[in-house]
C-alpha cells in the first residue's frame, strides 16, 4: 500500500536541489567576486599597496639579514638554517625586491647580536620570524586581494619556519 501524499502542497525548490546547485553557486560567486568589473581601476596597485608591498619586502630582508648573523657566528647551523634563509629571499622577492636581487648581509648585521648558544639563536630567530608572521596576518586585513593572499601565504611559511626553529629540527 502505497503512503498517502502529504496534505501540504510544496513550494520552492527542493532541498536535494538547494545541495546540487548550492556549491556551483557559491564557487562562481567565489570566482567572480573583487573588483574586476566595467567600472574598476586597472591602473595598478595604490599608494597603500606599494607601501605594503615594500615594507614586507624590507621585512623579509631584514630577516635574511638575522639569518645571516646566526649563520657567521655559529657556522654548524648554516646546513639547518640555508633552506629558511633562502625562502626568506624568496619572499623578499615576492614582494618587490626584484627578479634575482640577492639580498646580502649588511654591514649592520653582526655576530654581536646572537644569543651565546645554538639553542638560544634558534629561539630568537623564531621570535623574530613568528613576531613577522604575526604582524603580516594583521596586515593582510588592510590591504587589496592579491597582496592579502601573500601576505597570507608567507605568514604561513613564517609559522611553518617557526615550527622548524623550535620543535621540527629544520
């Protein structure tokens, strides 16, 4: 015996046809969102942008610089450390240091600055790369799509390096 229909008539779609065609939705809203419409600015990035874009890149400089100093002074760490101070570059890079600029060890950076022992100069290299990471997760709130994603992407490396300081034996 078959189950009698329900006395309620159905209006609306039905839910097996909110799931299929939910997902698509929210993926092409995803994909088309910012502003890349008839009437957005395509004359570059702002003021705002450029300042965000060097002051990271400074950042990440200022960093290599630190790694640099670890290095000289304690020379057993440079096989652990020269995979994090090459990513460092690298994000430098990214942000406007330009193609294949190297960035170099300053006159300013020096052995004086490192902790006594390798376990102290790796804690304070993780200091300063989670300080970096954490600052960069707080920018990215205040700055265009683009850079919010690298911004993103190298916070998150910073606290992978974090992690590789401390506790991952890099």
């Amino acid at each position: 015996m078959p189950f009698p229909s329900s006395p309620r008539a159905r209006s609306g779609p039905r839910r097996r046809t909110l799931f299929a065609v939910g997902p698509a939705v929210l993926a092409l809203a995803g994909c088309t969102a910012g502003g890349e419409g008839p009437g957005a600015p395509q004359d570059g990035p702002s003021a705002a942008e450029r300042r965000a874009r060097k002051r990271a890149a400074r950042d990440s400089e200022g960093l290599v610089e630190r790694y640099d100093a670890v290095i000289a002074a304690r020379p057993g760490l440079a096989e652990r450390l020269g995979p994090l101070r090459e990513a460092a570059v690298r994000h430098a890079q990214a942000f406007g240091g330009g193609p294949g600029r190297k960035v170099s060890p300053s006159p300013s950076s020096s052995s004086a600055a490192v902790p006594g022992s390798d376990k102290d100069a790796l804690a304070a290299l993780a200091a300063a790369e989670r300080d970096l990471a954490d600052r960069r997760a707080k920018a990215l709130l205040d700055v265009p799509g683009e850079l919010a994603r690298l911004l993103a992407s190298v916070a998150a490396a910073g606290a992978a390096h974090v992690y590789l300081l401390t506790e991952g034996g890099a």
